[in-house]
C-alpha cells in the first residue's frame, strides 16, 4: 500500500446557485460536462481507464448508481466498471480515497474519480400518509369503492416533503447542519460580526481569484440547450460588506440565532473531477502530473457538532503522518458556515479541547489566515455536497503549484458527525 497515487489533472463546472425551480442540469450533466472536458485534454482513451467512482448525496431516481450513467455517457465503454459512494458532504472525498485505496492495492492504474450534485433537483416527496392513501385508492374497486376512498383523503396529507431539508438534518440528534453551526458559535463565543466578516473575505477572495484567472484552467463552461453559458460560479457577491449582511435576519434560530443565509454556504448545482493515476499509468501514457495524494484520514465525532469534523480527521492526519500543523503549508476547510470554519480555528488551538477530545498533550497549532482558503470557499463559491470535497482537494493542488509549495491538507465536516481530510503533495513539473 506505499505505491504513490498521483493526480493527473481535474475540471469542474461553474458552481450554480439553486432557485426555487430545478436547474438545467442533472447531476448526470454536471459530471458528463466536467468528465468530457478532463478526458478530452488527457493523452489515453475514456475506454483505457480501470473504472469510474463517483459522489453523490441525491441523485435522481432515474439516476441510480451515477458513476455508471455517467462512465457511459463519457464513452468507456461496457467494461469500464463504475461504482458511486455516498459519505454526504465528504463524497467527493470519499470518491478519490477509494480511487486511491485500489490504485495503492494494486486492482486499478488509472481511475477518473470526483463528486457531482444538483441540489436544485433533490426530489420532492409524497407524505406517508398519501402514500397509503393512494394504495387503497388503487385497491378500490367500482366507484362506491373509490368513493369511500376519496372521502377518506385529508387535506394535510398533501403536503409535500422536501428531501433537500430533511437530507440537510441529522435524525438522530434532531439538529438541522445550520443549528449545529449555531452549537459552536456558542461554544467557541463566535459573534455575529466574525461570522459575516469571514463571508465577506470568502467573497473578497473569489472576487479577486477570478479577476486574475485563477480558475480559467479548472471551470468548464456549461451549455444549456437554450444556448444559455455559464462560465463562473454564480454565488459571488462583489458588493458583499458587513453593513449589509448584519441587516440579513438568522435562519436556523430567529430568536437568538446567528447564522444567516450569507454566512452559510450556498445550496448550489455543480461537478468536479479528478483523473488519478499510479506510477506505471504515468509512465505508459508520459503523463505530467501534478501532485501526489499522499493520504486519507477519516473521524467521528459528535453529530449536535459535526462542523469541528475537519479538526478531528486533520489531527488523525498529521499523527499518521508525523507531521505538524505548521508542516502544511496551504489549507482549504469547506466553508459549511462562517461559525464552523471560524470554530474549527479556534479548537485547532485550544489546550482544553485537544487534551480532552484529540487526546493530545498541547494545541495543534494555528492555522494563519494567509494559509486558508486563499481563492474563497463555498460561502461564496457555493457547496454542492456531493462535490465538494472533490473541488477542495484539486484546488488546493493547483494553489500549491501557483505558489511553488509542497504540502496542503484538504478537509471538511460531515452531516451525521464526521470529518475528512486529505493530504497533497506538490510535484515539479
């Protein structure tokens, strides 16, 4: 398992900000659009790869298992496997860590891997109660039959569940992700002010990494069939300041609440795809890649603050590694909520927390502001879960390259109480 993994190359597509209708484009669209530009640019035939693993959180029901629609749509053909994973906001990550773990054990040498998730389109949901209703409706018999089942239908029943709100609330702490950001604000005394000072940076950030083209060479545009183009994520605000976010009402607990629609990330459409490859495939097709994975580290944690997941997996990261946190010379934690981000700061170097819950004898350290999401993050990029984690570790691979850096920890929090993170290595060309 010491074999090194290299990543090749990656795309994505514009990040759409989801409306209150569905988008242009399933998630099968995202990945084809972002897939099709990768394999294009790449010297080895779609049919050459080894198999296709994709992320996705709530794919379409005529979307069952993605990665192999997708795999097809792309052209590799009928033996090509293709097999989707689902770790909820990590399963872009989690796609290139099984893509990594069957490279490192031998069974594949070339592996397109990555994450896709068209939020706009999560389904919308018949309650259980219509559900029966429309059992005994299609049992009925005769019309005195369907009429004792029609005077039975009750009004309430026809209210409609919303699958994007219940996948975004953990069942077994009760807690939607946004209660839980407003959990570590108290814990860690984060103010309103900090977290719409951080919205307004991430969007200071982007604003800045698009004006200086920074992502020219990792977004491919996105072509509706009305000849509509996108060709840059939509959740920019350049007129973002903190005068106006502070008159932006909270969300997830309107009396004493903190967290707003601007301080969180954006419920948006969008793909991200990586080719990695093993030191024979490098070799055979005179690949030039651009960095190594070096590693994949996984935690637990508790589900009321999932948002600290990153802290967690990060620790298990370096120990595994024997590196320290003032080893890792570029970050990118998901920006979930502002307060998530800025509490993920806070326990990194807090003595308490890392002697009691990382079992650590003395702080991880402080990760600088300079380190840390450098070109934005999802407050203003936009978070579609089920790519995410995917976008985060290729963006950070090619932050370390402008800047002639060696190593980047990638990482992120998890519905349900979970965190990942992932270490690169820059390579020279």
């Amino acid at each position: 398992m010491s074999k090194p993994v290299y990543i090749v190359d990656g795309r994505r597509t514009p990040f759409l900000k989801a409306t209150d209708r569905p988008g242009a484009f399933r998630a099968s669209d995202l990945a084809v659009a972002s897939g099709r530009a990768l394999l294009t640019s790449l010297p080895f035939h779609p049919e050459e790869l080894d198999e296709v693993i994709i992320g996705c959180v709530m794919p379409r029901p005529d979307e069952a298992n993605i990665a192999r629609i997708v795999s097809l749509r792309l052209g590799c053909g009928h033996d090509v496997p293709a097999w989707t994973v689902q770790r909820n906001c990590a399963s872009g990550m989690q796609a290139l860590d099984s893509a990594m773990t069957q490279i490192k054990a031998g069974r594949s040498e070339l592996v397109l891997a990555g994450g896709t998730e068209s939020m706009s389109h999560a389904p919308i949901l018949f309650s259980t109660s219509l559900v029966e209703w429309l059992s005994d409706w299609h049992r009925s018999k005769g019309f005195f039959g369907h009429l004792k089942t029609l005077i039975k239908l009750r009004t309430t029943s026809l209210s409609p569940v919303i699958s994007l709100l219940k996948g975004l609330t953990d069942p077994v702490v009760g807690l939607s992700m946004g209660q839980t950001a407003e959990v570590l604000a108290k814990k860690f005394n984060i103010s309103r002010t900090d977290m719409d000072t951080f919205a307004v940076e991430s969007h200071r950030r982007l604003a800045e990494a698009i004006d200086k083209g920074y992502f020219e060479d990792e977004i491919e545009p996105l072509f509706e069939p009305n000849g509509e183009i996108h060709c840059e994520d939509q959740g920019l605000r350049r007129d973002s300041n903190v005068e106006k976010l502070s008159t932006l009402r909270p969300v997830f607990d309107r009396q004493y609440g903190q967290v707003t629609a601007a301080n969180s990330s954006q419920v948006t459409d969008g793909a991200a795809m990586v080719v990695l490859a093993s030191e024979e495939a490098v070799k055979k097709y005179n690949l030039k890649p651009m960095g190594i994975m070096k590693d994949c580290k996984w935690a637990g944690l508790n589900p009321s603050e999932m948002g600290l997941g990153p802290v967690y997996a990060t620790a298990k990261l370096l120990k595994y590694q024997n590196l320290k946190l003032s080893d890792i010379d570029l970050f990118e934690i998901n920006e979930a909520f502002a307060a998530q981000v800025l509490a993920c700061l806070k326990a990194f170097g807090d003595e308490e927390f890392c002697r009691k819950e990382l079992n650590l004898e003395s702080p991880l350290g402080e990760i600088s502001t300079d380190k840390l999401n450098i070109d934005g993050g999802a407050v203003s990029i936009g978070h579609p879960v089920g790519a995410s984690g995917a976008r985060i570790v290729f963006h950070l691979l090619k932050t370390l390259k402008r800047k002639n850096l060696k190593h980047g920890v990638a990482t992120l929090c998890i519905g349900g109480g979970q965190g990942g993170a992932v270490l690169v290595e820059n390579i020279e060309d």
